[in-house]
C-alpha cells in the first residue's frame, strides 16, 4: 500500500466515520421533523442562529434536512448494497462450485441483466413496484448484482480445486455444506474490497430516484433536497449545492476507504 492510498483511505475512513455518526443521532443533532416549515422562506444562511444553514422555500431547515437526510441516504445504501453483495455471493458461489448446467444458466442470466444499465434497470423497477424505500432497495439490488456475482464465481472455481476442499469431499460433506462452509470463506476476500464501491454506486444511484420522485416523499434525503432546490437555483444556489456535496462526499469518502481496503488485503493476499 502507497503511501498516498493510506493517507486518502484515513481521510475516507474518517470522513465516512462521521457521517455514520450524524446519521445514526440524526434526532439529537437536529430534533424535530426536517419536512416542517419552521421560518421564513429562503433565509440566507447564518442570518438566523436558529438555522445556521438558512432555509429553504417552504421555510424548511437546511441544517436539519441534510443531518436527517444522511439516515435516509445512507440507510438505504447500505442496505441496498447489503443485498447487492449477498445475491452476488448466491449466485457466484453456485455458480462456480456446482458448473456444468446450473453455471451456465445461471451466468446468462447474468448476462442479461448486465447487459442493461444498472440505472435504467432500477429507474424501471421503482417505476413498476411504486415510490417507496422498500421499492429503490429492491430496485437497486435487483440491478447491480451481476459484478459481484462474477466476481464470487471465479473465486470460488479457483478455491474449490484447493487441498482442503478436496479433504472435504472425502469427509463425506454435503455439497451445500463444502460450498458455503469450506469454499465461501475462502473465496470472500476480494468480494470485501468490492464493498466500497457497490456502497458509493448504491448512494448514487438512490440519490438520482430521489431527484426523480421515485422516492419515498415522506422521508427527507439528499437526492429529494436538490429535486426541491432546483426550482431555486438561480436565487439560492446553496439549495442545490449542499445537499449535491454531501452526496459526492458520501461517495467519495466510500471509494477511498474501499481503495484502501482493497489495497491491504491485495498485501495480505501476496504475502
């Protein structure tokens, strides 16, 4: 690991850290209901103590709507890639371990969904099950799980071929029991590194729904903050601004603690 990639992976680490915090005590930092008018329309921010970010125009607090809107952005991105990695872990592992007719069906079905935009996939997805949470989470695993899923497989046809694996079979294991007890494990370190990236992906993706409505309307995030604000831009500006460098420092900060991650276990794997 360079030097530059441990420093950046710090910062990344830290910033993503501090996120985390904001959104897990969302409430406490900014009590009440981020939806609610509670001033004066578009109130430059620090013109008031009370809202030291200002307002928007429907008299919402902008400090408050992105504190609550990190719980939202980054809940639904984490669970979202949460499903992502274990659908690609799913298919890969018997993909890979099983072969024959199940590897090949398997990996054209794969195929097929990759073969289509991960975003157009999931815009249509949220269009056909409604605007809701439930329905960007299951829009966005739906559509980004083929990478993993590759990734998973080719592991696992490199693990299985491995002495203990072999021992396994022998042993009288279940081929069930010797692909995700034995092979799995083995095969799951550079899925790890790909976390990073399917979470930043998975931030951005659920940002775009919430700028197109597909969202659910009723819970305030980033992506809804710069659909709002875009009505403004010309007037306030920082509407948009905010709310659009909170969701590039989300992604940023993911990426480069990924990076770095990937980078240590890269290491840990040569030695």
């Amino acid at each position: 690991m360079t030097r530059l990639t441990l420093i950046t992976g710090l910062i990344g680490t830290v910033i993503l850290a501090a996120l985390i915090l904001i959104a897990l005590f969302a409430q406490q930092i900014a009590p009440g209901d981020p939806l609610q008018m509670v001033g004066r329309p578009l109130l430059s921010p620090f013109a008031d103590p009370r809202f030291p970010l200002g307002t928007t125009q429907l008299g919402r607090d902008v400090w408050a709507g992105l504190v609550h809107g990190a719980r939202v952005s980054l809940t639904v991105s984490a669970t979202a890639a949460a499903a992502v990695i274990l659908i690609g872990i799913l298919v890969g592992t018997l993909s890979g371990f099983l072969g024959g007719y199940v590897d090949d069906v398997l990996m054209r079905i794969t195929e097929a969904v990759q073969s289509i935009p991960a975003f157009l996939l999931a815009l249509a997805l949220v269009s056909v099950l409604g605007a809701s949470v439930t329905s960007v989470v299951v829009a966005i695993a739906l559509s980004s799980w083929p990478p993993s899923a590759r990734l998973v497989r080719a592991e696992v046809l490199r693990v299985r071929t491995l002495d203990y694996v072999d021992a396994a079979r022998v042993a009288g294991r279940s081929p069930l029991a010797i692909a995700f007890l034995e092979v799995l494990p083995g095969a799951l370190q550079p899925v790890v590194a790909l976390i990073g990236i399917t979470v930043g992906e998975a931030i951005l993706v659920e940002s775009a729904l919430a700028f197109l409505g597909l969202s659910d309307p009723n819970l305030q995030s980033w992506g809804l903050m710069v659909a709002s604000g875009r009505a403004t831009l010309r007037v306030a500006p920082l509407l948009v601004i905010l709310p659009g460098l909170a969701i590039a420092l989300a992604s940023l900060s993911v990426s480069l603690a990924g990076d770095a991650l990937a980078a240590r276990l890269s290491e840990g794997r040569r030695a």
